[in-house]
C-alpha cells in the first residue's frame, strides 16, 4: 500500500475524532456534564488504541467516503426493504418455496475496503448471507433461487466497485 503524507494523517485523525464524539452524542442522547465528560474519555481512550495500532498510517484503512457513498446507501435501503418484503412472502407461505444455494461472486474491485462493503452489504440484505470472502471472490448462501439470481446479476457489484471511480 502507498504510505500516507502527514498532512493526510492529521485531516483523518480529525474526522475519526469527530465521527467518533457524534456518534457517542448522537447515541447516548444524554447531555449532561458528567456523560459528556465519560464519552470525551472514551473517545480519546478509543483514539489513543487506533493510532497506537497505525491505523491512519495504511491507505488500506482510509475512510474512502464520497458523495455517491449516500446514493448507495439510498439504493441499498431499497434493496433491503424489497429483499425484506420477499424473504416474509417466502416465510409466510405455507408450502415454504425456498431453495437455498451457495453462490460464488466475484469481486470487480481489487480493492479490500471494496470487497468488505460488498460482502457487508449482501448480509445485510435478508435472504443473503456473506460466507466467505478470499482473493475477491465472496462465497454466498441465499435462501431462494430469485436470491441467486439477483446477486449474479452483478448489479451489487457494480453499485460497490462504482463509489470510488473518478
């Protein structure tokens, strides 16, 4: 991986700091001194672990957000909300019209973060579970033969390997 100019490291140790205070405010919801004060603590003792390990030092690691990262996630809630609507027609029929298969994918992206958010993303979506995933190829486990269908279709793939080309 290339290595990283200071200038770089300090901008994401800023970002990770503040993602990591909104976070605890946001998730805490509570606004008083002393939790503020714990969550400050917590935020700089999480912090102090993450630069103790490099992480700000390996391009691997970068927070690669752009803004097609929100029309991703917007296509991906989508996704879920229809995969969610099939799984429970599956389910709740009674003569239960499942056919699993374990599928193998591969990656058009060679880039790590890449292949995590792929794989991340077809868990997430019901019917679909993320195996295994080794030198960009992801081992896949869907509950019906539509499931399948839908992840060799490519379009995930795409949709992923998309969010960072210029």
């Amino acid at each position: 991986m290339s290595s990283v100019s200071s200038s770089q490291i300090k901008a994401r140790i800023v970002l990770f700091f503040l993602l990591l205070a909104a976070a605890w405010l946001l998730w805490s919801g509570l606004f008083k001194p002393l939790l503020i004060g714990l969550g400050v603590v917590s935020c700089l003792l999480t912090f102090a672990i993450v630069r103790r390990m490099g992480y700000f030092d390996n391009e691997l690691f970068a927070l690669r957000f752009s803004w097609r990262l929100l029309g991703f996630w917007a296509w991906l809630a989508r996704e879920v909300l229809r995969s969610s609507l099939d799984v429970a027609r599956v389910v709740l029929d009674p003569r239960l019209p499942i056919s699993p298969r374990v599928i193998e994918i591969e990656s058009t992206s060679r880039h790590p973060f890449d292949q995590v958010l792929l794989g991340n993303s077809i868990t997430l979506t019901p019917g679909t579970l993320t195996l295994d995933l080794h030198d960009g190829v992801l081992r896949v486990h869907t509950l019906t033969e539509a499931g399948a269908r839908d992840l060799m279709s490519g379009e995930m793939d795409r949709r992923v390997a998309g969010l960072y080309r210029g």
